[in-house]
C-alpha cells in the first residue's frame, strides 16, 4: 500500500484531472492513453452492471455512521479495488477511486458529479482518507506478521 502523502497526491490528481475531464465534455476528446484507461472503466462497468458494488456500498453506508474514516476504509480493502491497483497505473487506478465513490454518493444520497468532487476534495475527506489508508496499512501489516 502506498504511504499516506502519496495516497493523498492521488486524491488530489484524480479530483483535478475529473475536473478537467468534465470541462472537457463540452465535445472535445478526452486525451488519454487508451489501454489502461479503458480497462478501468471496463472493470467499473463490468461490477456495475453485475450488481459488484451494492454490497460494497452497504458496507460503506454502515460504516460512515461511525465517520468517514471507516467508510473510506471499507471501500480500501474491496477485492476489486485491490485487483486494479494492481493491474494498472496508478493514475487511471485513481481514476476508478472517483468512480466508485461517485457511484457511491449517487447511490447514498443522489449527488451529482460535481457534488461528490467537491466533497473528495475537502480537507475533511483528504484528511480522513489518509487517516484510512494509515490504519488499514497498519492492519495489513499486522495480518502479515501475525497471520
């Protein structure tokens, strides 16, 4: 798992680079290397569509009653975010993050594009999301040692 600071960049190009994508829409293409790119979207749809994510959200819905720190560590040890982190770079993995947790907050409460990335991109969300991957780094650590 990558170390806190470098998850936080991530959260933070994924925020600007969605944002870009959306002042682009306006019919320009998106430049973007098509292999990986596409195989993370492929990968988002693919669990969309086969229902993947609604146990995952309901997970994350429980858990963000006690914070956003066990919400975002939820969605940090799902299979299928583990499986893209791996296969692809770490750009377009970040891509599929705001994905899933635009998904996520459609689903949760209805909020549209622009709303979910102005929450990723607070202070308290980058904060709590640091603090989340710290912890589940830890306790993978721990299942390492003594598991």
């Amino acid at each position: 798992m990558a170390t806190p600071t470098k998850q936080q960049k991530r959260a933070k190009r994924a925020a600007s680079k969605a944002k870009q994508n959306r002042m682009v829409r306006s019919g320009q293409a998106v430049k973007a290397s098509a292999g990986d790119s596409a195989s993370v979207e492929q990968v988002y749809n693919k669990a969309m569509e086969s229902g993947s994510y609604d146990a995952l959200f309901k997970k994350m819905k429980e858990a963000q009653e006690g914070g956003l720190v066990p919400m975002i560590s939820v969605f940090l040890v799902d299979p299928l975010l583990g499986l893209v982190l791996k296969g692809h770079k770490e750009e377009h993995a970040t891509d599929y993050i705001v994905l899933v947790f635009n998904a996520y907050r459609k689903w949760l409460d209805g909020a549209d594009e622009e709303a979910t990335m102005a929450w990723l991109e607070s202070d308290e969300f980058q904060a709590a999301y640091v603090a989340a991957s710290e912890l589940v780094a830890k306790q993978q650590q721990q299942q390492k040692q003594f598991g």
